[in-house]
C-alpha cells in the first residue's frame, strides 16, 4: 500500500485524538459522536445486516450517522464505531454514499479507503505511543487496556513489533502531542520507566 494512504489515515488518526482531547484509554466514543454531530445508533436484530457486516457510515440530511450491528460483541462493536469514525474523518462518504465495514474487507490492501479506515480505527483505539510508553507487548495486555478483541489486539501487538525495531517513536510533532494529552495517563499506569521527551 502507498506510504501517504497510510501516513493520511496515521496523521488523520492523531489529529482526531488531539481535537476530540482524548487523553485515556479505553476511547470512549459517545461524547466525542455527540460533540461532533455524529449519530451512534446500535441495530440488534436479522435484517438489515449481513452475516459478514458490521456497520456502515451514512449522511441523513447532511448529519453523518454511524449504524452498527447490535449482534457482535461490544469490544468488535469499538472497533466499527472507530473504523466509520475514520470513513467520516478522512473523507470517504459523500451525501449519496455509505461505507460499510465488512468482515473481510480489513485484510484487503487493493481497497485504499477500507486500508484507511482500518487504520485509522486502530491509530484511535490503541495509540502506538501509549502502548509504547506503558511497554503494553501481548495481544491479551492491548485487549484489555484498549477493550478491543483479542484479534485485532494480536493485529496491533503484531504492528508493534515493527514500530519496536525501527524506535521511531515520537518523532512526529503530532505524535508528540498525543503522547503529551496521554502523559497523566501513562504516569497513572506505567509499567516500566517513561520516556519523557
């Protein structure tokens, strides 16, 4: 995948979380809908969704709406709302479209805009720098630090195992900001000595 679809969704990601002031984890996602106009709604039932659908991202008179399946799990339903989230936040949706969030569509490089929001959902919920100061490792610690499912925390675990070998870690002005609204946070948390630029 190009490097600026990535780096759009990553840059796009932190500015979210500097904006919406999010400065702990687990994300919590109704105030930050309800401040931003968003719609949140949960549909719990057999006949709007498919078997393989997990939410979608739509305008209703120009009003952004996210819809997510009532039927999964809450941790996976995170994970949708983060995902439409990001639909909305990078531009995906027009007034005559929506975004669906597929169950086997997080996999798929060829679709940017899918690539994109999978990675803003998880720049949201389980901000590199956050784990990286809490020295947050297992799929089971990002699980239950992030309340995400233990499959996407094995997706992140395994992301940051990358970001570890490079030691890139806030060396953007952005990322910098985020970890600084996080600082109170990690404190209260940490598990090994911070990094305090």
């Amino acid at each position: 995948m190009n490097y600026q679809i990535y780096k759009n969704a990553r840059d796009t990601a932190w500015n979210f979380l500097i904006e919406n002031n999010v400065t702990s984890l687990p994300i919590v996602f109704s105030g930050i809908c309800r401040t931003n106009n968003i719609k949140l709604m949960r549909y719990v039932g057999d006949e709007y969704f498919a078997d393989d659908e997990r939410g979608v991202a739509y305008f209703d008179n120009g009003s952004p709406c996210i819809l997510v399946n009532g039927n999964d799990e809450l941790c996976v339903q995170r994970y949708t709302i983060a995902h439409e989230l990001g639909h909305i936040y990078l531009g995906h949706l027009s007034s005559g479209n929506s975004c669906h969030r597929l169950s086997g569509t997080r996999n798929d490089p060829r679709n940017s805009s899918e690539y994109q929001a999978e990675r803003f959902a998880m720049n949201i919920l389980a901000p590199a720098c956050v784990l990286w100061a809490l020295n947050v490792r297992t799929p089971k610690d990002i699980s239950e630090l992030c309340d995400i499912s233990i499959y996407d925390a094995a997706i992140r675990a395994e992301r940051m195992s990358r970001l570890y070998k490079r030691n890139k870690f806030l060396s953007s002005e952005l990322e910098k900001k985020v970890y600084e609204n996080f600082k109170p946070f990690i404190i209260r948390n940490f598990r090994r000595q911070i990094y305090f630029p």
